[in-house]
C-alpha cells in the first residue's frame, strides 16, 4: 500500500500489510511530507523503505535482515542511523527519515527537523526501545537497539 506524494493517512485493514514509500513520495528539507497509518500491527505489518532511501547500506551485507544473537553494535545497522530516526510521541512511533542520509546518528529529534524530509507516523503503536537504566536518560529511545528490532521483526524493510 503506498499514499503517493504530500501528505497521506493510510489504513491497511486486516492481514498482512506493506506499508510501501518511493523517492517521489518524499517532501523536502523544508517541508516533510508526513504519512500517518492508523492500524499498524506490529505483529504483522511493515514498512518498506526500499526505493526511498539513498544509498542506505548495512555494514554486514545482509541487505538489512539480521540475525537474533542479541548484539546491538551501532555496526549492525550500518548506515541506517543517518536516514533513520524514531521517536515516541504520546501512544506513536514516529520515523523521521532523510532520505540521503543527512542524520549524523542519535540526534534528538529538534536536531534533525531541518534535515528529514519524510515523517511517518504509527498511531497507537510503540515500537521503540527505551535505554533503561537510571537518572535522565533512562526513558531515551535507543535508536540502535530499536532500528534492530524493528529489522529482526520484520517491521522495516530496506535494502
């Protein structure tokens, strides 16, 4: 399923859903067209960033599917960090994506507003992995930990 350019809300019903962006779906650095799905099941559904991403690689050549050994090295999502990050807003995971790369890694999401150029929003769904611990930090999101997750679980496709 894909919403085509601007500014889409996508509901996909029941079963397996593919949630599908293209180059041409993009807005700009000055305005990011925004996407928002209102069922995303995150036992069955994802999303394909395929054909959106430039140039976006994994380090360990696997075309982004990774393997289960618990091991959240930054180096397992390659380059992912710089097209990709993703925030909690209320009950929603939101990606802010820059579809050339333009993050420099874990920046908080004010940081990046300037540079994506694609936002999607999951309604209702938390799909973020929090870094835990103690103090002020504790309920950051691990971008690292998440983008794994979220490749290991078949919610996000790329490559």
């Amino acid at each position: 399923m894909s919403g085509g350019k601007g500014n889409d809300t996508l509901t996909g019903g029941d079963g397996k859903d593919v949630f599908v962006w293209t180059l041409t779906d993009r807005g700009t650095s000055d305005q990011a067209a925004v996407d928002t799905i209102t069922d995303f099941n995150k036992k069955d559904d994802s999303l394909n960033l395929r054909d959106l991403l430039r140039g976006e690689r994994d380090d360990d050549g696997d075309n982004g599917k990774h393997s289960n050994n618990g091991d959240h090295e930054k180096s397992d999502v390659g380059d992912l960090l710089n097209y990709v990050n993703v925030a909690k807003v209320g009950g929603n995971t939101v990606l802010h994506i820059s579809t050339e790369g333009k993050f420099s890694g874990n920046e908080s999401s004010s940081a990046i507003s300037n540079k994506e150029d694609q936002t999607i929003v999951l309604k209702d769904v938390d799909l973020t992995v929090e870094k835990g611990g103690h103090g002020e930090h504790a309920h950051d999101i691990d971008q690292t930990a998440t983008l794994l997750s979220m490749l290991k679980n078949g919610n996000l496709n790329v490559d």
